[in-house]
C-alpha cells in the first residue's frame, strides 16, 4: 500500500492509504477522493487547478518535465515546493510525503 | 461590425470536435447549423494544443492524430454546409420575444437561431490574474494582461510581473521602449527559454532593466490611475516602484467566460446538463462535450459525440415543433445534403 498525507483547503490533514497498482495520477486520485478541486483540462497541464504545495518528501518525486514547469513558471503564487498533481502518478514515490491542496477553484 | 444578421436553426458555440460532430447529428435532422468560435481556426483544443498527438480512444481509429480527426470531422459535416464564425467570443446571449435566441460575439457578429449548442469545451483562455485586493480598480488605467500595443508603453515607468517566457520576451521587447522596465519575479531562476533568460540577466547587468527576483507582488497604489506597485521580498521587506503600469504575464487559464452570466445552472465550472438530452435549466439550450456535466460525466470526445445526438433529436422539437420525429438509420437512408 502507498500512504500519504494530504492537508485540504481548511488545513485539515488526512491520511490516504491505495494499492500499489492503482494506476491513476495524482489528480484523479484526490477528485475520486472528493477533494476540492477543478482539474478543468482533464489532465494536460494546461490549467494548473489541480497545483498542490509538496511540504515533505519532494526530493523523492520525479522531477517535472517541460510543460508542468513551463506552467508552473507562469503562475503568480506557485512556490518551489508546487507541482501539479495531474502530472504525478500515484505509485511508490508518494510514500510518507505531505502535500496541500492549492489550484484555484474559479 | 457586421449589421447582417445570420439566420440559423442551431447556433453552436464552441467548433472544436465535439461542436463539429454536432453538425453532423443535426443535419441528418435537417437543422442548419452556424459555429462561433474564439479560435481563429476549427479544431479547439486538437487544433490549437495538440495537432500533431495521437488519439486512442475514437471508436473506429485504432490511432489517429488530433489534426487528421478534426479534418475527418469537416469532411463528415460538407453536406451541411455550416457556417463559421471564428476568432469571435460570444458575449451575449439573449431569448427574443418571438422564442429567437439572438447570440452576439465581441465583434457585434449577431447570430439568431432557435436553439443553442454550447460545446465550449474547456472555455476561453484568460489571463490569470495575481491576488491583489484592488487589482480590478486598476485594470484598463494602468493594469494591463497583456501588450497589445507596446508603443503605450513609450517613455513610460513599467513593471512587469511573471517567469515564463511571455514575461522574459517582453521585458526584453520593452527595454528598448520604455523609460524604466522593472521585471519582478517570484523564484529566482528563469526556467523559460534560456536564451531569454540570459538576454534578461545580461540587460540587468547593463543596467538596462531592473531585475527584481524572489519577491512578490503585494500591493498597488495610484490615484485614479496606477502610480507605484509595492513588493515583498525574500527578507520580507517592502520594495516600492513608481509605475505608470503593471503587466502581470502569469498565462492563461481557462474559464468559462460570459456564459457564467447566463443563468445556466453551474457546478465547479461546468454546466449541470440533463443526460436525457444534454439540455441545461433554459429551455432550447443545450451543453455538450468538456463543458458539461453530470453524474458519472467523462471528458472523452466520444462522450461528447454522443451527446451531440441526443442533443439534436431534443433540439429538433425547437426547430419544427409541428414535426413528429422519426429516427433513421445513415445506412438506410444515406446522408442527404442540403
């Protein structure tokens, strides 16, 4: 199982636990989950609703290709610690890290 | 400005693929079709973001690329003989006294047609806007989302504010033009094309710009118009810059734009539709494709070719309400053009 903590918009932190093989990104996952967020373009990088805050374990993420750092170099807000969840597969790499839910929701 | 009015059955907002197919599904009901569409070519997102990346899940098309779908789908549509109106936004939408919805773009384009498709897939693209409590005061005195006319800027105090490469090209662009260029960035590496960025640190060297990293917009002040933007950096120290504007370049997202003002019942950004015909909470609109939504919604172009046909057997009772319907098969009876 993979286990990670994920603090939602009113800084309530939750523990999520999935298998292994549950082949979805990030972002799918915390919608099917019922969290707070928009994730308008379905999953090309091209909207940055579904931006979370990394808070602990990003040095164990893959590192962010061209398009999530060419939006996230344009948004007014995003820290370094900022990745967008639809650009992250859920899979071993998220064991033990801390994320916060962030994308704007209009 | 156009004073001539274009006459329709069905006005379809949105020409991306789903906008298309549309068409198709309402020809075969005999409604004529007009699509208006802000991109000033068919396609939507396929055109405009991936042209050249495969698609797996069209039924039929073990792969096709995105381009060669929307040029299939415009050949599927010939018989009909749409009309187009691209590169318009539509700002307006309003129900005539006679049942005529009269559909009107930013450039005065004036559509009447007796049903609404709306297929606007993820919306319009529109600038992001940083948070800062009296931003809206100053837009359009000061404020600006993007450089439309850079002699404006001649002789001027300008900030401007972002990472990406829009903010890089500009900065670079303006240096040459106005008085004073002022480039506030919140990391303190650009990971934009390197060539601009290098071009940028260099004019900084020179002395050319004022390069101002790992600090953030906070506030802007003027009196009627902009007079100074306000920083906050690293250390958490106030910077104050005397600005005749600010341009804040942070891309674009998408939105769903006036349609939000239309009285359509809205969820997270979508229009809540009824899956038995894709019809909203107006009677005689209807939403299909990316920009609907219901339980069990998915965001698939199949999807929304489905919904484009239960679509138009709804709309035809807009259309000829003295008809009866009768559904037909493409197999038996062909496809007949207008």
């Amino acid at each position: 199982m993979i286990q990670f903590t994920v603090i939602d918009r009113n800084g309530e932190s939750k523990e999520v636990e999935v298998p292994e093989d549950i082949n979805l990104n990030l972002m799918e996952l915390l919608k099917a989950a019922e969290y707070d967020i928009l994730a308008t373009c379905g999953g090309m990088a091209l909207c940055a609703t579904c931006r979370v805050d990394v808070e602990s374990g990003l040095e164990q993420l893959a590192e962010a290709q061209d398009q999530e750092l060419d939006m996230l170099d344009t948004l007014p807000d995003a820290q370094t610690v900022s990745r967008l969840a639809c650009q992250l597969r859920v899979n071993e790499q998220l064991q033990g890290i801390v994320i916060r839910i962030k994308g704007d929701l209009a | 400005m156009s004073n001539n009015i274009i006459h329709t059955d069905l006005c379809i907002i949105g020409a991306g693929p789903v906008g298309l197919f549309a068409v198709f599904e309402a020809g075969l009901l005999k409604m004529r079709c007009h699509l208006v569409d802000v991109l000033p070519q068919v396609g939507g997102q396929l055109s405009e973001i991936y042209p050249h990346k495969p698609i797996y899940d069209i039924p039929g098309f073990p792969e096709i690329k995105a381009q060669e779908l929307v040029e299939n789908l415009m050949e599927q549509i010939k018989p009909f003989d749409p009309g187009f109106t691209l590169g318009e936004r539509v700002e307006k939408l309003e129900k005539l006294e006679n049942g005529i919805f009269a559909v009107q773009t930013s450039d005065g384009t004036v559509i009447h047609c007796k049903a609404v498709v709306i297929a606007g897939g993820l919306g319009c693209f529109e600038p992001r806007k940083p948070e800062i409590e009296n931003l809206l005061n100053f837009e359009g005195k000061g404020v600006n989302y993007m450089v439309k006319d850079p002699e404006v800027y001649r002789d001027k105090k300008i900030v401007l504010a972002g990472g990406g490469d829009s903010a890089l090209d500009w900065t670079i662009f303006l240096a040459n033009i106005a008085k004073e260029v002022t480039l506030v960035h919140r990391g303190d590496t650009f990971r934009g094309a390197p060539d601009s960025a290098e071009k940028v640190f260099k004019l900084a060297e020179m002395g050319k710009i004022n390069l101002i990293l790992s600090s953030h917009l906070m506030k802007i002040n003027g009196n009627g118009s902009l007079q100074s933007v306000h920083l906050l950096n690293k250390a958490k120290e106030e910077i104050t810059l005397d600005a005749d504007y600010l341009i804040p370049l942070f891309g674009l997202s998408p939105k769903l734009g006036p349609i939000a003002d239309w009285n359509l019942n809205i969820d997270k950004s979508a229009i809540s539709v009824n899956t038995e015909d894709y019809s909203t909470n107006i009677s005689g609109i209807y939403a299909i494709g990316d920009i609907n939504t219901y339980p069990g919604k998915l965001k698939l172009i199949l999807s929304g070719f489905h919904e484009g046909a239960l679509m138009a057997q709804s709309a035809f009772k807009h259309v000829f309400p003295d008809q009866k319907l009768s559904f037909k098969y493409t197999t038996v009876y062909g496809v007949n053009s207008f």
